[in-house]
C-alpha cells in the first residue's frame, strides 16, 4: 500500500491535495512547483524559491471545494500579494466553515497559458472495478459530456482511441491553424493513471482536473484522491 493511502486511511480521511501531487509523482507524472507552509513568512519564502507568479490553495481534510470556500488565490506576483492572499484565505475559509481543521497552505507555481484543459478521472465500479475516463475541460465536461471511458489495465493503443473519442479531439491535434497539442503526453498520463488506481485499490476515486496540455508536455493543476471506507 502507498505511504500517503496508508496514512490517510489510519486517519480516517481522504489525500489532501500535497500527498495526491506525491502520489501523482511517484507514479512519473510531471507536477507543478510546490510546497506546503504553515505560516505567512513561509509563504513568501516558498514563493521566492518556486518563482512568482504563484497559487496559493488551502489544506483542509473538512474543505472539498476549495474556491466555494475562498481557499484560492492566483496570480500572484510578489510578496506583499502573497501576504495577502495568505491571510484572505484564512480568513475566508473561517467565515465559511469556523471548525475546519487548516494543515496549512498549498503554495504552487502558476501555470502558463497557452495550453488545452483536460480531465482525466477514475472511479470504481462494483461489478468492473476501477473504470478510467479522459475528456476535455471546462464547457465539454460540464455542459457536453464530452469523456470517455475505459476498464484497464490500458495500452498505448487504447489511451489514444480514448482522446481520439471525443468530440473535441480536434482541439487537441489542431483546428484553424492552431498548432497540435501534446497527445502523446496526454496518454502517457492516463496510462500511469490506470496503472496507479489498479496498483492501489483502496482508491474509490481519482480525479485530475483540469490538466493542462501544452504544444509540449501535460501538466496537473489539481488533483483529488477520496478513498474507500474512511468514515
């Protein structure tokens, strides 16, 4: 069993979002630049070594939805901002649920634009087991349901035929002049996706989104494991 699940399970509760990146990492797929702190003075310090501009995210077992919470501060470009956004956040997440337990603050570097959101996700089925899905972002997953869906253990092959499913797929290898993004990246990430919730079944549900896919490489901004029975 992975250290992070072993943990979390002991504990009674789900990964929090610094040991789902870990998880994530562990299994070869590329993060951004992070760290947890506890403090404002930490904040900056991370800040400084990861490179402006950041993300700051909180921590909380008792908190799902970070941004319904005010959990989440982007953009930010320098110290006296992120000072700010450190103490906004505590604030906010206070006022929004006074008893939630605060591990600390998630401080991210922040992505570039120019990339194509993506979701991939997984979930567990009684009869099947883990099913895998991959679709795009944003309107297609929310408005169209533009996923698709696979039972692994998956190939090359397969992790393909999914992105080539969707309705969308052009966004991707490239529509009015616009240059292909990296599909090759995207499949590879759904392949160690597929590998990492058979290789650890005590996962009930895994979800990257989005994940941002550029002309070059595929990158997670968020990411959520819940697993089975920790209540």
């Amino acid at each position: 069993m992975n250290e992070w699940i072993g943990t979390a399970l002991t504990q009674k509760r789900d990964l929090l979002e610094p040991e789902a990146w870990a998880l994530l990492a562990a299994y070869g797929i590329p993060v951004p630049k992070h760290r947890l702190v506890k403090t404002a003075a930490e904040a900056v310090a991370a800040a400084g070594a990861i490179g402006y501009p950041v993300v700051l995210k909180v921590v909380s077992q008792d908190i799902l939805h970070k941004s319904d919470a005010g959990g989440v501060r982007v953009g930010l470009r320098d110290a006296e901002a992120v000072q700010a956004a450190y103490a906004g956040i505590l604030k906010s997440v206070r006022a929004y649920q006074p008893n939630a337990r605060v591990e600390g603050i998630f401080v991210c570097e922040m992505l570039p634009p120019g990339g194509v959101e993506c979701i991939i996700g997984t979930t567990h089925d009684a009869s099947f087991g883990p099913v895998v899905m991959v679709g795009l972002g944003g309107i297609f997953v929310e408005v169209l349901r533009d996923v698709s869906f696979r039972i692994p253990p998956l190939n090359k092959a397969d992790a393909l035929a999914m992105i080539g499913e969707l309705k969308g797929a052009a966004l991707l290898t490239g529509i009015r002049g616009q240059k292909p993004r990296d599909v090759e990246a995207l499949a590879d990430m759904l392949l160690r996706v597929a590998r990492l919730v058979q290789e650890n079944p005590e996962i009930e549900e895994l979800d990257i989104n989005p994940c941002i896919v550029y002309e070059a490489g595929a990158v997670p901004v968020d990411a959520r494991v819940l697993l089975k029975s920790v209540f």
